[in-house]
C-alpha cells in the first residue's frame, strides 16, 4: 500500500488530505478535525516537509488561465540531454523519463502557439538524436494544477533558426560547461 511504502499513519493521511484540499488551513483548523492539539499538527507537518512527502507549492493554476499547455513525448538515444535542458529552458515545466516507446514527456507552456511550436522545432526536431516528436495541447484540465513559471519566458522570442535567442538559459548552460 501507498500509505505503508510511505510510512504515514492514519493522522498523517488525514493531515496531507485535509492540506491537498485546502492548502490555507490553519494548524489550529487541522487540529481541530483530526482530533490532535495544534502543535502536534505543526511538528507532524514540519516532519512530512522535511521527509519531502509534503511540498507546499506555490504556481500558476493552470485549470484557471488561459495559457497554453502542452505536453511533448520525445523518443531519443540522448536522454539525459533533453533532462538537462528543461532544468534550464523557463518554456519547460517539468521532463520525465519514461518508459516505453517514448522515453521522455516535457510539459510545456507559453501565453503563444507559436513560441511552443518554435521552441519544439529547434530543441527538438532538429536534433539528430531525437527519433520522434508528438507534441499535443491541453484543451481541458479537471482538477486544480498548479505549477511553477518561469515569468522570464516572456522576455524569449524563439524563432526556429535562433531558439531562445542570446537570452536562451540552456546555450548559456552549454557555453558554461564547455569553458570548464
């Protein structure tokens, strides 16, 4: 079971539900329906962040904005560049590594169409590790979402030719690397 591989008791599950649902609960409010004191809920809480089971984080709630969301499934004999890369590329929400016919999925986002296009053709489709590409927008999200942005994506303007431009993070990264 997920709750016995993670080591939480019935109060810890009742806790992480209660903050899931409503992240501005007060210590106080917690305690009070889980039937505990308000500082055992604080030193409950402070251990299930420390243990890095529980993440408060703050975003952007995409079921709420009208910002593209795409997702990217990438087939490549370079994983772990296009891991590195979305650790650097603020378009980049988020990479995975799968399994499967597709070895990666990316999360995208921009407030254009065109920017996720460009930023797909030129970090990807013109790479001669990728295999295949299938990119696909999020026309519909059913729960609350929430991400972290990088707001410096608006100050990029990529082109299919040039990317991110002088700005882009990733060519800094790689230029950075390769003077070591």
């Amino acid at each position: 079971m997920l709750s016995e591989k993670l080591q939480l008791d019935d109060i810890d599950k009742k806790i992480i539900s209660l903050v899931q649902d409503n992240p501005e609960l007060t210590h106080t409010e917690i305690a009070e329906k889980v039937n505990r004191s308000q500082p055992t809920i604080g030193m409950r809480i402070k251990k299930l962040e420390q243990s890095g089971i529980l993440h408060f984080q703050p975003g952007i709630n995409f079921k709420n904005v009208n910002i593209y969301l795409a997702t990217v499934e990438i087939k490549t004999r370079n994983p772990e560049e296009i891991m590195e890369m979305a650790r650097y590329c603020p378009f980049m929400l988020n990479a995975f590594r799968l399994s499967g016919e597709h070895n990666i999925c990316i999360l995208l986002a921009s407030s254009q169409l065109e920017k996720l296009d460009n930023i797909i053709n030129y970090h990807f489709r013109n790479k001669e590790d990728v295999q295949s590409v299938s990119m696909e927008i999020v026309t519909e999200i059913a729960k609350d979402f929430v991400l972290p942005i990088d707001f410096d994506l608006e100050n990029h303007d990529p082109t299919l030719e040039d990317g991110c431009g002088p700005m882009c993070k990733w060519k800094k990264a790689q230029k950075n690397k390769s003077k070591k």
